[in-house]
C-alpha cells in the first residue's frame, strides 16, 4: 500500500524559487537595500529613543506585572517619564524602576498609594489584600517614598494621595517650562 505524501507549504501551490534566493550567498540589490533600509532604521531609532517622553495621566492602575513590563521597556529605552495628572496604584512602580532622574511632574501631578489586592473578577466583586503583591510593590519604591508612607501611616486599602507640593517635589522634581 502507498501512502501519498502531502507536501505543506505556507499558502503556496507550486514550487517558488523566490524563496531561496536569500539563503544563497551573496549580495544581491535587493538584499543590499533591505539591509542599509533596517539598519537606518535601528540607527534612528536608537538615536531617537533617548528624546522621548511617555506622559502618564489619569493613569489609576491596574495588574501589577505589565506595568513592571512597561516601565522596565520605557527605562531601557531612556525615555523620560513626565507625570501629568493622577498615578494610582500599580502606576506609582514608575518611581522605583525608571530612575528618578528621568522622571519629572507637572503642577496636575499626584500619585496615589494603596494595598494591592486581588483582581475582584476571582473574589466573587469582594476586595481581598494581596500581602505578597504589596510586599513586592514595597520593594520597588526608593526610600523617599517609603518615608513618606510611614508618615502617613503606611499603605492601607484606602488611597493615600500625594498632591503636587513640597512633598511631592522631596520625591521628584518639577518639570522645566518646556513641558508645558
């Protein structure tokens, strides 16, 4: 008895030659410009990159660990983080993974600070406290910040907000004029 063999091809039906044509060796015009085009664009893009800025506002939270993602993406990069209104809980890890030198507030800014608790859609809509997940949103925030909690009776399920003021400006400097 024999078997047919069926070939699987990414949507082609006959044999394309075109395919092969970049693993050969050589320096085909083609090939030529796509390399000079994605490396202009690596070039631009990583010398672009140290100039821009990621605005937050009206930003009140949400899971944890993307916001760790993000903050840690938006570091690497060596964006500036301007704060320009509300930051609310899992938004304040911005203060402990972008450097506090790249982050700057306007006279909108305010963060807020609270207990992490579990995401209510798993607790049946009740809020339960999260310890693990504050101790680690704890770890992240630089001593200035950790300060201000402890005068303030440290982080409780209520938010505590930092309004823009000398408080805020103890953390994290004003942004120039050219902000605005």
């Amino acid at each position: 008895m024999v078997r047919a063999t069926r070939q699987i091809s990414a949507g082609r039906r006959r044999h394309d030659p075109t395919a092969y044509w970049a693993l050969e060796p050589g320096l085909y015009p083609s090939n030529f410009f796509l390399s000079v085009v994605c490396a202009a664009s690596v070039i631009a893009g990583a010398s672009g990159a140290a100039l821009a800025d990621y605005r937050i506002r009206n930003d009140y939270g949400g899971f944890i660990h993307k916001y760790k993602l993000k903050y840690a993406a938006i570091r690497d990069r060596g964006e500036r983080v301007i704060i320009d209104g509300a930051c609310n809980s899992a938004c304040t890890l911005v203060l402990g993974i972008v450097p506090l030198n790249r982050i700057c507030v306007t006279p909108r800014a305010s963060l807020g600070f609270h207990t992490a608790y579990f995401d209510r859609s798993y607790t049946f809509g009740i809020k339960l406290t999260s310890y693990w997940d504050t101790a680690d949103m704890l770890a992240y925030y630089p001593e200035k910040v950790k300060k201000w909690l402890d005068r303030h009776g440290g982080l409780t399920p209520d938010v505590k907000t930092m309004k823009n003021g000398p408080e805020l400006w103890a953390i994290i400097h004003p942004c120039g004029k050219e902000i605005f």
